[in-house]
C-alpha cells in the first residue's frame, strides 16, 4: 500500500526541483520501465494502475518475483504522476545515477557528442536515444533541458538508461578534451560538406538551440564547421533530424 | 477590427473538424507565417497580438502594404487561436492547398516518401521538414495525423508550404505507382543494409506507425526491406529521425 506521503512525493518528481532534491525520476510506459529494470540504475518502485495490473499480471508478478517493490493505484491517483493525457498505467521511480564527473579525463571514444541550450525536451530525448542507436557518449553543456524531465524520458525511449551522459560540463572541462586532441566540430548551414569529410581521430560534435546556434564559448572552441548539403527549399533540419543524420554518415567514416 | 463571429471561426481552426468544414488552416509562428506568405498559398488573414504588433510595427506594415488583412488581437483573444503555451503573438489563417489527386498520374522523382499511420503530429511536421531538406515529395496513406494540425504546422517550420504532399491516398494509387516502375522499400530493422544499397531508379520509402510497424497493405507492396545499422543498444530510432538518416544516405546514391 503506498501511503499518501509517498504518492505526493513520487508525483513531484514530474518537477525538475523535487527530481533535484529527491535525486530521483519518474519514467512512464512500460517500454522504458523495461529498459530502466534491465539496467544498473536503482529502481525504488513500480506503480501501475488497478487496470494495468490485470491486464499485465503475469509480467508483473516476474517483477515481484525479482524483488522489486510494486504498487497498484486507482487510475486518479496513478494520473498524478504523469503529464501524459493518456497514460499507460505503469511507471518507475529511479535513483539518479552519479553524475560522471570529469569528461576530459573519463573520455576516449572517437565521436562525442556535446549538447547545449537544447530547450526542447522532446528534441533532447530523440537525440539521446540517436546517440544510443550511433553508440556515442554525450556531454551536456550550458543550460541544457533536464534529462529527467519525464518527457524527455519518454522520448529516449529508454536510451537514457544505457548511453553515458555527462550533465552540466564545466567549459573547461571542454578545453581539458581539446588538449586531449579532441577536435570541435560545429554542425552549421555553411561548414564543410559532411559526405566528403574526413573525420578527426578524436571529434566532439556540437549541436546548438536550433533558434539561438552556438554559443560564443562553443564557436571560439571550433575547428571546423560541418554540413548536411540539401536539395530542398527548408531552411533548416531540426537538431534532433540534423544529430541523427550528422551520426549516421561521420560513424560510417570511421570503419 | 475583428468580428466576434470571425474569432469564434478562427480559434475553432485548431481542431481538425473545422479545419475540414473551413477548408482552411491556422499557422501560428512569425517563420512560419512567413514562409506561408512566401508560397503560392492564399493567406486570407494575419491575426498578431497588440504586444507582437507594437514590437514588429515595421514588419508587419510592410505585410500590410502587400495587401494582406492584418487584424490586431488583444491577448487573451489571441491564446484562443493557438494551443501553444506561450504563443510568439503571430499567425495566419490559410486557405487548404487544393489535394493531389493523383500520384501515380503526378509523381515522376527518383525518391517519394509514403508515410502511413503516422500518428504524432511533431513527428510528422518534422518528417515534412526533412522531406523538404532532402527535396522529397510525400504520399501520405492510411490514417495519417492531419497535416494541418497547428502541431504538425508548426514541427514542419514552414516546410509545408514547400512540399508537395499528397493527401488520403487510396491503396489503388500506390498499384498505380508500383505500375509505374516504382519499387517499394519499407525500413525495418532487418533488411539490406542502407549504405551499401544500391537504390532502383524509382523508389517508394515508406515508413509507418514505430508501434504498430507497416500494414498487410504495405508489407504486400514491399519490394525490399532497408535497415540503418545499429552500434549501439536503442531498440530503434524515432521515426522522424530514421526517415532523415535514410534520406540523407539514399539521396546520395542517385548524385
């Protein structure tokens, strides 16, 4: 039985400042449950909803098996916990994993990707779960959305749970990978054409607020600016498109 | 000055139902009005805000000068004819662009995109958008979200000013384009692997709902399943960003 004291704290977790004090998040839908319980980050509870549990009983009832804490809610109740209109009716709450502390020194991958002042949730999530598919690490710099806002979860598809995502870098630590002979590109509508480039050993690929671009700590950082060519009229890709795109044909550069 | 009767017609623009018996849409966003007064397609309003008039005077003169009605709202009208947030305080309402009848008829590029049971209207906006990047034109077929939802207008950044979309189209017509050389390619996460694929000269892409994978009817006409190979542990990619990567791949094979 979850006491009413517990219900109000899960529920605030939907807000970044209760996620920030209670060093804890919601992820909702039974995909990202799923990835979260196979991964090494500690899971606190389960909660579903009445209707979700019968129709899910025998998976759930292999969860308890395996010792985890579960449960079931009234459907109100269940709905205070997520911003979704419809939810599915089951949802995890996870310990934050220890934030990595020095990317210059933990780093020693080929490509990084390297995030600042992406204010869309949604777009955050879609390019974690990119970076996942791609195999890259991410750093987030600048005021990046909160990787635990429940929707950028949900975008992630479950990615959050497995791609190693260094929060809040310091500058520095950027230039302490610049002297580790990582080379700064930035993703621009004039750089050079990313079919025809020749990937660095080591690249830190950059992605800006599409409406803002990069910041002046970012751009004094670059070594070379990179671009998708188009046919089209658009005027631009959306940074999650351009992330996934950028990934696809620089990862095949280094096979 | 507005009529009460036309902001109760407008603001109703913002479900599909309307929409359908207007035969109009609403674009909300000072890029995206722009790129719609760009187009071939007839604007018959622009609604700003009393706050967004006074800080765009010069603009919006200038829009006004071209001939377009420019009607200015006090805000908590103007929240009416979107379902933003915080809304930029500019939009238009335009006439529906007369539907493709159709394709198989039309259609004589190298590369088309068949989007069915797309579902998220961000994703299909931004689908519209890479299209538009990639200078693709789009069927869309069973079920789609509609085009014009001010989600999928606004995801679209403008793009669906530029693209040509071919609405509702019936299974028939894809027969006809199958008729017409057009070979069939579904991605999925086990087919011939994009970057060593050898595109036909007519190609149909077609992606579907990421849930519930392609229909009986797509599977049938499927000539050739393609994959993006994956380094990493994502189960898949979003949608939108699968459609931009294989674009971006593929396009490349007919240069």
């Amino acid at each position: 039985m979850l006491t009413k004291n517990e219900l109000k704290t899960y529920s605030s977790l939907i807000q970044k400042k209760f996620r920030n004090k209670e060093n804890k998040f919601i992820a909702e839908g039974s995909k990202i449950v799923e990835e979260g319980l196979n991964s090494n980050i500690k899971c606190e509870i389960i909660l579903a909803s009445q209707q979700y549990y019968e129709e899910n009983l025998k998976d759930l009832q292999h969860i308890i098996k395996k010792g985890h804490r579960l449960e079931i809610l009234k459907s109100q109740d269940f709905s205070r916990l997520t911003d979704t209109v419809n939810p599915q009716g089951i949802a995890a709450v996870f310990n934050k994993p220890a934030k990595f502390l020095n990317a210059a020194e933990t780093l020693s991958s080929k490509i990084v990707v390297c995030l600042e002042n992406i204010s869309d949730h949604g777009n955050l999530g879609t390019i974690i779960r990119n970076c996942d598919w791609f195999g890259i690490n991410i750093l987030l710099v600048n005021n990046c959305a909160d990787l635990y806002n429940p929707k950028a979860v949900r975008a992630s598809m479950g990615s959050i749970f497995h791609v190693r995502i260094f929060e809040d870098v310091p500058i520095e630590h950027l230039t302490g990978l610049k002297k580790n002979k990582y080379k700064f590109l930035c993703s621009d509508l004039n750089g050079e054409n990313i079919y025809k480039y020749t990937l660095p050993d080591k690249s830190i690929i950059t992605f800006s607020n599409e409406a803002s671009g990069p910041s002046q700590n970012i751009i004094e950082l670059t070594d070379e600016k990179i671009t998708i060519p188009k046919s089209g009229k658009a005027e631009s890709l959306n940074v999650a498109s351009a992330s996934a795109v950028i990934l696809a044909v620089l990862t095949q550069n280094i096979k």
